[in-house]
C-alpha cells in the first residue's frame, strides 16, 4: 500500500526539498479492565435502553455500544438509545488504556444477549436456539417469527432488563496478549530552513475485529497526527534554576493543525477475530495509532538528511546540525 520495496534507494527531491521515507513496528499492551455489570433494558414497542456508568471522550463508544446491542436483538441503531457518564449507573470500566470496546463492550455484548434469552423464554423457545432479526425473534434458520410486541404482550411485563458483566481474570487466562501494526512515513526536509513536513502514512495494524471501521480508521489516524506532533512539534520546556514549565498552557505549545497534516494518511485493519481477548473479539486501537510514528519519522529524516536525530521533538535547530562524525560516518557506509 506503500510502495515500500519501490521505494528508492538514494535520497529524492522535490524542489527545495529532501524526500526520506522510514517505517516502524507497533505493539501496544491489550489492557483489559473488569466491568463489574451493564444493564440492556428491552421494551415491548422495540426500543432498547443501554444502561452503563462508563464514559465517552469522542472515540466512538457511543456508537459501538448501540451496535452491539443491535446484532445481538435485530434491531435498528435508531431504537437504541444510550445512558453513560452517571455513578447511579451500573458500575462500568475506566475510559482509558484503549480498554473500554472490550470490557465494558463485553459486558453490554453479555447483557443483549441475557435480554434474549428472557424474551426467547417468553416465546417458548431455547435461548441457545434463537436468532432476531427485523425486532423479531425465531429459532435460527427459520422464516418468520414473533415480534417483540407479540411475545410480551401476553405477558404483563413491559420491559426485560438484560445483564452483563465482564471479568478479564476468567477470559484468556494466562494467555499473552498485545496488539500490532507497521507505521510507514514519507517525510520533506528544507535543508537550508530546518524545515520538517509531513506528506504521507500508511499504517496497518492487527488489533481483532473492528466493530466499526469508520470511527477505528477515525481513531487510528488521530493516533498518528498525535504520534505527529509528538515527533516534530510538541516538547515541554523547563525554566533551569527551579524545574518549572516555561508554558502554563498550550498557548505556548505546538501542536498538529489541519495545514500541518496532508490527506494522503491510509489506515488498513487485518481482517481477524481474537476470541481470547473478549467475547467480542476485538482488542484495543486508540493509543496503537501513536506507538511507532516517532521512530518512523526519525527514520525518514534519516534516510533524506543522513542526520540520526534520537532526541524528540526533530525541531529546525536538529535538522540544520551539520553531520557529526558517527553520523557521517554511517552514512557514507
């Protein structure tokens, strides 16, 4: 997707500039968090209310969670609605450490299917037997069925609430567990301005199933524009005599905007399922995207410049360095 192999063997230019082009690996831990319970709460009009205390800060938990829900009741997203963020709420996993699609996931995975299970019984049939699709319940393989409506309305219950929880300590016991990718840079250098941009990526990464690729590539490419300015921009000054931050806020900080960031970044997924991480078989993405692109980006301006930058941010002052010996050294070799 790179062009990797294709790549030239001697440094290129465009214009004023020096084109390098680097790669790194990836690896990330699969941290796994317990949620101790999640509530699925199926209506007879066919509306179903998630129930979890976990948070969102925008990478998509409020997206995948209805999804889980819906593959599991045949329903539609749009009669899925969500509530988060309480501690009234079922106590859930932390938001952090790219944790939350497989614990608390998990868990809402555990609870959709718990509420089949209870209209499956209310149906007459064996839960391990059934499948929905269209808001109707039916034994897999078979035509027709019994809408949600039909199967509670001789009943006086108007509401099954499902439950589920997710232990890491009884899923994949003992067994390893990472997650991977490749990250591939092609970078300019202005040799004569110091000048460090961005023009292209192409990271592939094996983290289990993607339950929805569109928020995952979202995800994965704000982990390398994050990776970006971790390499070429952001860096926290120290006043000398006491040890204190020169900036107090990211006013004087640098980091990623739009311009600093080209189209052309590809995000590709290995089609996998990883049973031993979660019932769901995904792993964690967010922080993934990160990992690598330093060192990725280190290596491109190596392979234009000949500079073996090893101190973070590769700012003007580095790159305008004129060759010390090693470095000269390990080029010409």
């Amino acid at each position: 997707m790179f062009g990797w192999r294709e790549r030239p063997r001697k440094p290129q230019r465009d214009g004023d500039w020096l084109i390098g082009y680097g790669m790194a690996t990836c690896s990330m831990g699969c941290f796994r968090n317990p949620t101790p319970a999640a509530e699925v709460r199926l209506h007879r009009d066919g509306t179903v209310l998630i129930r979890t205390g976990t948070q969102d800060i925008g990478t998509g938990t409020l997206t995948i969670f209805p999804q889980i829900a819906a593959d599991v009741l045949g329903l539609p997203m749009e009669r899925i609605e969500m509530e988060m963020g309480d501690t009234q709420l079922p106590e859930a996993g932390p938001t952090y450490g790219s944790s939350s699609t497989m614990g608390v996931g998990a868990a809402v995975l555990a609870a959709a299917e718990d509420a089949r299970s209870q209209l499956a019984r209310l149906a007459n049939l064996l839960p391990d037997e059934v499948e929905m699709q269209d808001g109707k319940i039916r034994r897999r393989g078979a035509a027709g069925g019994q809408t949600i409506a039909d199967v509670m309305s001789h009943t006086d219950i108007g509401e099954i609430t499902g439950s589920g929880s997710f232990d890491p300590a009884q899923h994949g016991k003992g067994l390893a567990m990472r997650t991977f990718g490749a990250i591939f840079m092609e970078v300019g250098v202005d040799p004569g301005l110091g000048l460090l941009r961005l023009r292209r990526a192409v990271g592939s990464y094996s983290a289990g199933r993607i339950v929805n690729p569109r928020t995952a590539r979202s995800q994965m490419t704000g982990g390398i524009i994050w990776g970006w300015g971790m390499a070429a921009m952001e860096q926290s000054r120290h006043e000398p005599v006491l040890g204190r931050f020169l900036s107090k806020n990211l006013s004087g900080v640098a980091i990623p905007v739009n311009a600093d960031i080209p189209g052309d970044i590809i995000i590709h997924f290995v089609d996998e399922v990883d049973e031993h991480a979660s019932p769901i078989g995904g792993k964690g993405i967010g922080e993934l995207g990160a990992t690598g692109v330093a060192a990725a980006v280190a290596n491109a301006v190596f392979d234009a410049t000949g500079k073996r930058i090893r101190e973070l941010p590769i700012t003007p002052e580095k790159l305008l360095w004129k060759d010390r010996p090693a470095e000269a050294s390990a080029r010409r070799g």
